[in-house]
C-alpha cells in the first residue's frame, strides 16, 4: 500500500521560519537606520535653518551701524562674546547723520551655565547661550542653541562668527559653525 502525504516536515517550516525572521530582522535594521539617518538629515536642515535666518538678522542689525558707532569692539584677530554699537536713523542737511540709542549683541549663557568651557548644566553642550539684543530698556533672544559667538573688526569689516548645536535622537551632536563678513558705513 503506498501512503502519500502532503505539506511540509517539521524540519523545512523551521528553516524556513529561521530564514524569513534572519530576513525581517536585517530590513528592519536598515529601516530604522534610515529613519535615523534621515531624522539626523532633517534636523541639519532646521538646525542650518535656524542660523541662517539669525545670521541674516545680525547683518541687518549690523549694516546700518557707521564705523565710529562702534563703542565696543576688539580688533581682529582678537574677539568677543559682545558688540556695542549704534545705527544711522537718516541723514539731517543742517546738523548731519542721526544716530539711534547704542545697541548691544550679547552671547548670554543658558541657565546653569558659566561661560568657563565647561558643560556646567550637564546637557552634553560646553557653554551653551542665546544671542541677546538690548537697547538698554527692552531685551530680546535673537538665537538659542549657541555655543559659541564671536566678534572681531577688520579693517570696515565686522566679522560675526556664529556655532550652534544640537543633539539628535541617539544623542550624537549635530554642530553648525558660519561667519560672515558685515561691511559697515564710514
């Protein structure tokens, strides 16, 4: 008497089990690589994002400023946590340029933090602050997330040099570093 059988042996659903899960396992590793990966990418972008537009901010503060209105400045190649300065308001025939209330950029350190180049707080970030404008009545935040922010004068130029920083998600450090020369009036 012959017996016939069908389906699979014990054996072949357990290698066949063993093979989809090793399967699973390596597309999930790179699935969630690329999530991290892009979570990392995207935020660079809103990090770059974020200097870009304070950058743009202080140029716009900074381009009016006449280059005797500079109370407070080193020259290069020395810096500074801080610049002083006022801003032309308009021009007068009779008595000349109009000049505004002295302005200051500060770099502010973050609470629980000392401007000493240590991490004080222990959030993984050395020195970290915001970039303060005052006029000596009101004071604004301009940019969070720096650690860094220095001034030097060059000749006419003004030269501003701005690092932020972040941690992602796995808590690598994600860190921006952008200068830029502002050419100030005479």
């Amino acid at each position: 008497m012959k017996r016939t059988t069908s389906g699979f042996t014990l054996i072949e659903v357990v290698t066949t089990l063993a093979l989809l899960g090793v399967t699973l396992a390596a597309a999930s590793e790179t699935l969630v690589g690329t999530v991290r990966s892009q979570s990392s990418v995207s935020l660079r972008g809103v990090l770059d994002d974020q200097m870009r537009r304070l950058q743009n901010n202080v140029e716009s503060l900074l381009e009016p400023a006449g280059l005797q209105t500079l109370l407070e400045i080193p020259l290069a190649p020395a810096t500074s946590r801080s610049i002083r300065f006022r801003t032309m308001l308009g021009y007068d025939a009779t008595s000349g340029p109009q000049w505004g209330n002295a302005l200051r950029l500060t770099f502010r350190a973050a609470p629980g933090e000392e401007l000493n180049g240590d991490d004080d707080n222990g959030d993984g970030r050395v020195d970290e602050g915001s970039l303060v404008l005052s006029d000596g009545v009101d004071t604004r935040v301009l940019g969070r997330n720096l650690t860094q922010s220095d001034w030097s004068l060059d000749g006419r130029c003004v030269r501003v040099t701005f690092t932020m920083e972040t941690r992602d998600s796995r808590g690598d450090r994600i860190r921006i570093t952008r200068s830029s020369d502002v050419l100030l009036r005479n």
